[in-house]
C-alpha cells in the first residue's frame, strides 16, 4: 500500500513540476512573440492558465501528504493526546467529506464538459476541468493513509503515515 500511495505522490509531483515548465516556457515563449516578434499567440494565455490551475490542484494534493495546510491547533495541542487523536479523527471525517464532493462534483463538472471546446485551443473542457477530481482522489488517499497509517512520534500526534 505504502509503494503505491508514494508512487501516486510522487507522479503528482513531477506533474507539478511538468506543468510548472510548461507554464514558464508558454509565457516566456508568448511575451517573445508579442513585444518581439509582433506577433502574439493565440493560444498561450489558454495554456498558462490551464496549467496554473493543474499546478493548484495537484500542488494541493502534494501538501495533504506532508500535513502542510494551515490549521488551528493551539487548543488541541493544550488536549491530552488521546483528546487531540480523537479531534483530529473528526477533523480528518470532515476533510473526507468535504473531498468526496469537491471529487463527485467536479467529475460531474468535467464529464458534463467534455463538449465544450475552449476558446483558443478548442481542447474539450472537461480535460482541464479532470484536475479537480484528479487532485480530490489523491488527498483521499493520503487523508485515508494518514488516519489509518499513523507514524508514532513523540509529542506530536499529527505525524502522519509518511512523515519521517
């Protein structure tokens, strides 16, 4: 389980990093076009900001996996430990609500959109929209690892499967 759940984290990362290049490159490329050649392009603003929203989606899904989303904890950490596991349980069911909609309503966004085509590009809608469910499974499955897998650590309950 632990293979494939780090292999998953691991291809949302290099996708991060992919699209980051792909980003960097687009409006580089552009910003050449435009003030150099005289001869903007029509497609890479489409392309830089499908790529930006792939970068926050999956760069989302890459920080469940180290626990690095802000979160309020000066009450719970003053909480016996076995008070501050249960709290962080219920906040960890509230999280998995929360992502099994963000991931049942945005496949219904991305398949409903298959149709339409982007403007510039033409590319079906739904294929930048996939992102949403995409990076929604993947914190799903590190918030079920961090529930279910927890590492011990002294004094800090919020270690979670894949800390070191």
């Amino acid at each position: 389980m632990r293979r494939l759940v780090e292999a998953v984290n691991r291809g949302a990362e290099i996708l991060v990093q992919i699209f980051l290049v792909v980003m960097v490159v687009t409006v580089f490329t552009q910003v050449i076009f435009r003030f150099f050649i005289q001869h903007p392009l029509s497609w890479s603003e489409e392309v830089a900001r499908y790529v930006f929203v792939g970068i926050i989606w999956m760069g989302a899904a890459a920080v469940v996996r180290e626990d690095g989303h802000p979160g309020m904890d000066l009450l719970t950490r003053s909480l016996p430990p076995v008070w501050q596991r249960g709290i962080q349980l219920l906040v960890s069911l509230m999280v998995v609500a929360t992502l099994v909609t963000v991931a049942v309503t945005g496949s219904r966004l991305a398949f409903g959109n298959m149709s339409q085509p982007s403007p510039a590009m033409e590319l079906p809608m739904g294929i930048p929209y996939a992102a949403i469910p995409l990076s929604a499974a993947i914190m799903l499955l590190n918030v079920f690892c961090y529930v279910f897998f927890p590492k011990k650590a002294e004094g800090d309950p919020r270690r979670s499967y894949f800390s070191t």
